[in-house]
C-alpha cells in the first residue's frame, strides 16, 4: 500500500507541476513589471527544481509520471487567452495565477489525504509544492 500510494501522489505532483509551469509560461510573455516577472520567474525555477526530484523517484518506481489532464489544461488556455484578448495587464496575470495557484493548493491537499499511505520523502514533496504555490499567491497579491 506505501508504494501504490507513494507512486500516485508523486503522479499527481508530476501533473500538477507540470500544470503550474505551463500556466507560468503562457502568461510570461504578456507581463509588463520587472518585478512580477522575477517573481513568476523564480517560482518556475523552483518548480522545475521539485520536478527533477519527482523525477528521480518515479524513475525508482519504474514509472512515467502523468501529464496534467488534457481537458484542464485545454479550459485554463482557453482561459488565459479570453481574459489576456480582453485585458492585457498584470492584474489579469496576478488573477490567472492566482486562480491557478488556490486549484492547484486544493487538489494536492486532497491528494495527500487520498494517499495517506505514501512514503514521508513523497509528503515532504507535496508539502513543498503546496507551500509554494500558497506563497506565490501571496506574493503577487499586490497586482490583483
């Protein structure tokens, strides 16, 4: 049961980072402040850097990982791009994000109560991607 649970809750850490960097990328490109940039900028370095442990224990598991689900990330595109076409500014990226962010928080809370049995290593990972995503939101709170 420890490994099952540890291999799914690193699946769906695989997924929700990879979910995360996309939403960060796709916006990038429409954002004006320095500041918000770094901001986004550092939280998808960091990301990237959770990535690479996911990575490393889903290779010691024999398993792919998962890649987000195709109708969320066609719904948070689509998204995006509505609100970007009707409002270019750093407020509707803080937005997004943050939207992005509080889904991102509750799915991954509720996946680590789900496999409750997952190994500490494989906590301690989520629990790190959670904290992350909850700063961010904070972080950019002054460009709501």
């Amino acid at each position: 049961m420890i490994q099952q649970d540890t291999v799914k809750l690193l699946r769906e850490c695989d997924a929700g980072i990879k979910m995360g960097v996309s939403s960060i990328d796709d916006v990038l490109g429409h954002v004006k402040s320095d500041n918000l940039k770094a901001r986004l900028d550092d939280c998808k370095n960091e990301h990237d850097k959770l990535q690479s442990e996911v990575q490393n224990l889903l290779d010691r598991y024999e398993d792919d990982g998962k890649n987000p689900n195709p109708m969320a990330k066609s719904m948070s595109w689509i998204k995006t791009n509505m609100m970007l076409a009707a409002d270019m500014s750093d407020s509707t990226v803080a937005d997004l994000i943050t939207d992005g962010c509080n889904m991102g928080v509750k799915s991954l809370n509720r996946y680590l109560n789900q496999y409750e049995a997952a190994d500490e290593v494989s906590k301690d990972i989520t629990k790190r991607l959670i904290n992350l995503e909850e700063q961010l939101a904070i972080d950019i709170r002054d460009f709501l």
